[in-house]
C-alpha cells in the first residue's frame, strides 16, 4: 500500500492508489510526518494503530473524502492543521493523551458535528474548529471547553465572561468587531484603553486568568489592572505576593491616576502602608497635585504617628 517510510517508525508520505480508500497504518509506527497524507483526495477512511505518538502539521489536511479516523490512545500531539479542509469528516474522539490542541487542526471541517474532547485538553489554538458544523451547532455564545473559553460567538457591546471559565484561547472574542468592554474573573477591561496602548487583550486576559504577573505590558494596563483587582476583593497566594512586592509602583501609579477609590481602600486595609513609606507617598499626591488623595494620605500619617 504506497507508504514510504524513510525512517525507522516514520510514515513521510503516501503515494496514492486509486482503488485504495481505506487507510490502514501499519503497525510499529511512532509517527506520521508533515503532510504525510496532504491533498489525497480518495482516502475515506484512516486507523491509526497504538504505538503511533504524534501527527505532523497538515498531515492529514485536505483529504475532502475522509470521513472516519481513529485516533489511537498512545497519540500524544496532532499538529497544526492536521486534518484541516477535511470536508467529509464527520466525528472525532481525542484520547485523553492529547492535552493540546493547535491551531486549525479542524478548521473548516464543515461536516464535522461531533467532536469529543477529554479532560486532558488544556489549550485550545486559534481557529482549531472554526467552520465546522460542531461549532456552528453549539448552542451558547459562550463556546467553553475544561473552563477554556474557545468563542465568544454573540454580538454585544459588552459581555461578562462566564465564572466557569479559567482562561480565555488566542482569538476567542476574534470576530467581536463591536465588543467595548470585557469583564472576567469581575475585572472589567476597556478594549478601546488596552488597544490604545498597544497590549493585546488576550495578554490581558491570559494574566488575568494564569495570574502570570510578570508578562510584559504597558504599565498602565498592567497597575491599572492590578488595582482593579485589588478593588474587586481578588486575592490569592500569587497575586498577594506581586502586589506586596510590587506594592510601591503599583500605589503610585494609583496616585497619579487619581484613583481615590483604592486609595481609600489600601489606608483601611493597614498592611502596605507603614511609617517607613507613608511620607514619601504624601510628598508624591502632593507633587502630582492630587490633594484629596495629598489629605487622606496625610489624615492616615498623622493617625499612624500618634
């Protein structure tokens, strides 16, 4: 049956035999490289055996006739565009080796209804289901996989993302053209700021979500964010620790901005502000010309040195 094999346990490609529509790989197998099967047109049917671990990029892309595989439980990677343009496909099981799935691995599999997805799966890539019947089908506007939010497919201004959702997937809210504000884990996020300082959103979001403080941003995000946070009541071992640490920046940048709200909060809560610090904050609201915030600083030096 026209595999090549160049490599011990290496399927690199398959020469196409007109009779031949039902693929069954051989046994001994650990991978099926890029584009392997690419464009082969009269494939209806692929097995693939345990044993085989990965699947390159578009190995499997094109195929407009396939409409059955099976994925073994030895399968840990499918690479990008794996079986994208599959247009018969119908169904498909991952096995829960997988725990990534890349971009456009089924995209416009325009036949594919019925995708199952294990608990393994922890990423989801751009595009990995767009254009299929699965995802057209799907019926909430929020499309959430293990707490991955993969699209939003509504048209509001404004959404809350739902609570179940951990992180958000790269071009998740991709085609929401009017969306305006986006509120996750209760922190609401002004698109038009965030793209005027040239951060990605989904920089925000996965911050936001896999409380990596340390992704660079513009500082103005980044604080603004972490004291809207900190209103919120958000707390956890991770994000306590960034805003002790970072706690001095992070209050000024408040101050500046004028941020009365958090200021207020940070003199009732009576952790970060010390008598080593609380001057050199009265004397930079004072230099900002920020003179409520210059009076409720000082009121607190004052209490806190009596």
């Amino acid at each position: 049956m026209g595999f090549e094999i160049k490599y011990e346990g290496v399927v690199s490609s398959y020469h196409e035999e007109d009779e031949i529509t039902d693929i069954v790989i051989p046994k001994g197998i650990k991978l099926i490289a890029e584009g392997a099967f690419f464009f082969r047109k009269n494939i209806t049917s692929v097995k693939i055996p345990y044993g085989v671990k990965q699947i390159g990029r578009v190995a499997f892309s094109n195929c407009e006739s396939l409409k059955s595989v099976t994925l073994p439980k030895s399968l840990t990677y499918i690479g990008e565009e794996a079986f994208a343009y599959c247009k018969s496909l119908e169904s498909i099981t991952i096995p829960d080796s997988v725990t990534n799935i890349e971009r456009m691995t089924f995209f416009y599999c325009k036949n594919l209804k019925s995708i199952t997805i294990p608990d393994s799966v922890t990423s989801i890539g751009i595009g990995a289901f767009d254009g299929t019947k699965w995802l057209e089908d799907y019926p909430d506007d929020f499309v959430i996989i293990n707490k991955i939010l993969v699209e939003y497919k509504g048209n509001d201004v404004n959404i809350n993302i739902p609570d179940s959702v951990d992180s958000v997937a790269k071009w998740a809210l991709g085609e929401c053209e009017r969306l305006e504000t986006v509120s996750f884990k209760n922190i609401r996020l002004n698109l038009k700021d965030i793209s005027e300082s040239d951060t990605s959103i989904y920089d925000v979001l996965d911050m936001i979500g896999n409380e990596d403080f340390s992704v660079k941003m513009a500082h103005s995000v980044k604080y603004g964010i972490l004291c809207d946070m900190y209103l919120a009541d958000y707390s956890s071992e991770i994000f306590d620790a960034y805003f002790k640490k970072n706690f001095t920046k992070i209050f000024k940048f408040a101050i500046e901005k004028g941020n009365v709200e958090l200021v207020k909060k940070i003199v009732d809560n009576k952790k970060l502000l010390t008598k080593r610090n609380i001057n050199n904050f009265i004397e930079y609201a004072h230099e900002k010309g920020q003179s409520k915030i210059y009076g409720i600083l000082t009121y607190y030096g004052k209490e806190t040195a009596e």
